[in-house]
C-alpha cells in the first residue's frame, strides 16, 4: 500500500531534485535512497541463503584462496575448514562437498 508524506526541504535541494530527477520521479527516488535506512533485512537469513548458493560460494573460495597471501609477502598454505557453521546452529558440510564435487 502506497501512502502520502509531505515534507519540508530547502528551496535550493528543491529546485535541485527537479532540475536532477524530474516531476513524478521525486518519490522514487526518495524512496530508494531512505529504505534501506529504516527496514532492516534478515541478515542471518540472507547469509544463510548466500551459503547455500553454490555458484557464489565456489566463487568465493577461488577468490580467497587466489588473493590469500596478497600484501603478506608469501602465500600462506591454508585451506578453508571443512563446514562452515551458521548462525542457527546448523552445520553445512560446504567445502567438503564442494571438493569432491558434489
């Protein structure tokens, strides 16, 4: 449900909202910029959901094993653990699986 705010601004970041995003954009705009500011996301489920995304997580440990020893001098010969624990207590056997390719 849509609902009306009216709000008080500078004449000058007024003209400038006009000038820059244009009539009937204004709210949009708005909008995006504030929302993230006020509605809080379900972090612990957001990460849990990014964890069970395969693609990214293969991605993401190429990326930590390619850029490990980046600004220490020599590499450092460590692989990731074998599960990685969540916040709800659950343990997912990740790297493990993604070893041996499943």
């Amino acid at each position: 449900m849509r609902r009306k705010l009216t709000i008080t601004i500078d004449e000058e970041v007024y003209e400038g909202l006009h000038r820059t995003i244009g009539r009937r954009r204004i709210s949009r705009f708005v909008e995006t910029l504030v929302r993230p500011h006020v509605l809080q996301p379900d972090l612990e489920q957001a990460y849990v959901d990014m964890a069970w995304d395969e693609r990214r997580e293969t991605g993401a440990i190429e990326w930590v094993e390619d850029t490990l020893g980046d600004g220490f001098g020599t590499p450092m010969n460590r692989t990731p653990g074998p599960s990685l624990r969540l916040g709800n207590g659950e343990r997912v056997e990740r790297a493990a699986r993604l070893e041996s390719g499943q």
